[in-house]
C-alpha cells in the first residue's frame, strides 16, 4: 500500500532561507525556473478561481491592479496553480490560461503545478497564499494578502494590506516586519 | 446575476412563514422567546443556520481556512445586542487541513436589551455572512434578517423552548473552579487543569477544542490524562502562535455526567 500524502508534510521553505528552487510549465507552455529570476524580487500567488476568497480579490480588481502595479516596478510575479487534475481549480492549461485572462491576472506567468511539487515545498495550505523571494533568493515573506479573512471584496480597502507593507520594505530593502503570518483561504486542493 | 435573484425570490415564497433567507449552500433565521419585551429589559433570541447536507459552517476560531460566521448589527436607537453565543463544535479535516465548525442546524445564542424608552415596535437587522465547505470547495452566503419585537410582556413563541435548549449547550465559563494553566516548551504547550476539591472533574473521554485561534496547532487532538490531582495534555504550538503565548481558551464538550465548559488562562 503506498503512504497516503497530505498536504501537511514539512515544507522546505523558510523565513530568511534560500527559497527552494522549482520548475514548471506556465498555463501557456513555457517552461519556468525560479532560477531564471536571479537578482528580481519574486512574488508567489496560490491561486484557484473556484474559491471565493481569490475571487474577492479578482472580483474587486486588488490582485491584478497589485500584479500590474509591481510587475511594472520589475517584480516577477508568479502564480501558480497546485490543483490535482480532477480537483476543483484544475482546468487543462489553454484553458487555465483563457480564465486566468478572463479574470483579469497580470501575472508575468501562471505555474500549472499540477503534481503539487511547488506548493508542498513551499507549504503552501490555501489560496490566496502570498510568498515573496528577494532579489538574493531568500524567502522574506510566507503569508496572507490582508488582514482580513472574509469574502466580501467590500473589506479589502479597509484591511491591512500585510502582502503589500512586505513587498514595499522589500523593494526598499527594508527588512520585514511581519515576514510569517497565518493567510486565509480555501485549501489548495492537492 | 439574474438567476441568482429569481431563485432567492422562489425560495421567499416557497417558505412565507419561516423568515429565513438562504443563499450558498445554508440559510439563516433570526428567532427570539418571546415575541415582545418590556422597556429596559433583555430578550432572548438567536440565529438559526442550517447548512446543507455535506457542507459545515465554522466556529469562533476555524482552524487552518475556513471563516466564523460574521453579523453586523442595524438596531434602532438604544438597542443593544451580545455577542454571537457559539455552541461546541466538531472537527473536520477537509484535504489535509484541519477546522471546528458545524453540521446541520446550529443555534446561536444573541441576547439583546431594549431600551428604556421603548414602546410600540421594533424593527432590529442582522447583515448575516457566512462560508461554507465540502470535501472539495467553499462557498459564501449571506442573510439580512429582520426581527420585530413589540414593546409588552413576555410572550413565548413556538422557538421558547428549542432555545433554552440551545443555550445548554453553550459552554459555560467555569474558570471559578477549574483552573487552567499554560507552560510554554520550544515547540509545544504544557496544559495543566485542577479542578477545585468541591468540583470533581473527570476529562478521560471529554473533547478538547482550542478557542483561541492559532495557539494550539489546529491538527492536534487534544486528550488530557490524569497526574495525581491534576489533568495533563501536551500540544503543539501553532506554527503562527506569538511568543510569548499570551493567552488561551479552551472548550472542553460535556458529557454524560457534565455540560460543556470553558476555561480561560492569561500570561502574567
């Protein structure tokens, strides 16, 4: 009998460590290595557009504005999809790909990480999960977007913006106040 | 958009009596004891969800995702209204992620007081959300709700008797004669619990819920075991807990012989 895997195994990933190198194919066929981002800030966003706490961020425009606005600072912003085939959030890639436009994501690539790889060792648990990699490949910030954990896409301009105040510090390099913190969200669906 | 709002309308009309507004995958009714209260005085009443077969709604404190059920208040002027009174919960694993929430119908307890210039009636609002999982997603809802209270003597409703049920099963605080106690190792949490000689306390098969959130790892089960006079249990300390712990709730769920009690330990 093979040992069943859960989602709860050690992550690789930690706080002021190198962040585990990883590769995947993007929703439109690329083949992506973090290590092609050496010296750029890296953004990692869990995402699944069956959950409603990623669609209080898409629905009120917060997500794409935040990876339009940082990409164009020269933020590598990856998202990335850690749904098994035949769970909810998976879709074929042309088709990942077309929702993801829908949506309106502006990420520099979408990760189909369909074998969960990336997410297990990054530890990812929900989505949106919000990871940021500085320029010298150190993890700096494992966490939620906001502080708040509804749906209501009313609540995101009166929320804490965590994710944001780290990438800030980072892109000044300052160091991070509030590096992890517990995110909120629907379960990736490994 | 537009199917949405037909079926909300089809759902009204196919329940006139029962005042309870649906959307997602629960529904949800504001119902009090007594259909009027005197001036200065408090009403019993609580909200009723009832969440489709399959799915659960969240306790106070969710565990690993999932969200509490969350009210915003509209009351006419001078109307107060309690917290939201949460029953014990269960726990679920919901792939690979560990939360407390509830099954099924789920009574939650709100007292609200009038105020002392009350007469005639009153229109009292609940802007309800919820969300709600299965195996495999989650879904929001929401509920404004609506309760009409006339200004008189008590006057028992049909709910009278569900909610004095409903309020025994809340856990009661019962930090006067059991006390809780938190040592604080590297990666887990000493839980120490003596109860007071005139209060025998027997936690062998009892349930152990950490109310507080992200102190206790939410995958761990709970299970204290007898130390002379005392009752142990090592856990682990959540991976988000602050240092020091500052503070921690615990539900313990009743049993044959006991109700559900709370107890509550605070850093010096």
């Amino acid at each position: 009998m093979k040992p069943l895997i859960t989602a709860v195994v050690a992550a690789l990933a930690a706080i002021g460590q190198p962040a585990p190198d990883f590769n995947a194919r993007s929703a439109k066929g690329e083949f992506i290595s973090l290590s092609d981002f050496k010296d750029k800030v890296v953004v990692l966003e869990w995402v699944n557009f069956g959950c409603p706490f990623v669609n209080k961020h898409y629905a009120s425009g917060n997500m794409p504005k935040l990876q339009q606005t940082y990409t164009a600072k020269g933020v590598v912003w990856l998202s990335i999809n850690s749904s098994a085939k035949g769970k909810q959030g998976y879709l074929d890639p042309p088709e990942m790909a077309g929702l993801a436009a829908k949506k309106g994501n502006q990420a520099s690539h979408l990760l189909m990480d369909t074998d969960g790889k990336i997410g297990r060792a990054y530890g990812a648990k929900v989505t949106p999960q919000m990871c940021i990699i500085d320029k010298d490949g150190t993890l700096v910030y494992d966490g939620a977007i906001d502080s708040m954990a509804t749906t209501d896409a009313k609540d995101v301009t009166s929320a804490e913006p965590l994710f944001v105040n780290a990438l800030d510090a980072v892109l000044a390099g300052k160091p991070v106040a509030n590096a992890k913190n517990k995110p909120y969200g629907c379960g990736v669906k490994y | 958009m537009m199917d949405l709002r037909v079926l909300m309308l089809i759902g009204g009309l196919s329940s006139p009596l029962s005042g309870a507004e649906g959307s997602g995958r629960a529904s949800a009714e504001w119902v009090a004891a007594s259909a009027a209260c005197k001036p200065a005085s408090a009403l019993q009443t609580a909200i009723r969800l009832t969440v489709d077969p399959g799915w659960h709604s969240y306790w106070l404190n969710p565990g690993a995702s999932g969200m509490p059920l969350r009210v915003e208040w509209e009351l006419p002027a001078g109307w107060t209204a309690s917290d939201l009174a949460h029953p014990v919960p269960e726990r679920f694993d919901t792939g690979g992620l560990a939360g407390f929430g509830y099954e099924g119908t789920v009574w939650f307890p709100v007292t609200v007081t009038a105020p002392a210039n009350f007469t005639e009636r009153a229109s009292l609002k609940a802007r309800l959300s919820w969300l709600t999982c299965n195996e495999t997603s989650c879904l929001p809802g929401n509920a404004e709700l609506t309760l009409e209270i006339d200004a008189g003597p008590a006057a028992p409703t049909a709910h009278a008797d569900a909610l004095r049920a409903a309020l025994l099963k809340l856990p009661r605080s019962a930090n006067d004669l059991v006390k809780l106690r938190v040592t604080e190792k590297q990666d887990s949490l000493l839980l120490t619990i003596e109860a007071h000689a005139s209060h025998p306390l027997d936690l062998t098969h009892r349930e152990v819920f950490p109310a507080t959130p992200e102190i206790i790892d939410s995958a761990a089960v709970i299970r204290f075991v007898k130390q002379g006079a005392a009752w142990t249990a090592e856990v682990p300390k959540s991976e988000y807990a602050p240092t020091p712990v500052p503070r921690l709730t615990l539900v313990i769920a009743g049993d044959a012989k006991a109700g559900p009690i709370e107890l509550t330990w605070t850093a010096d």
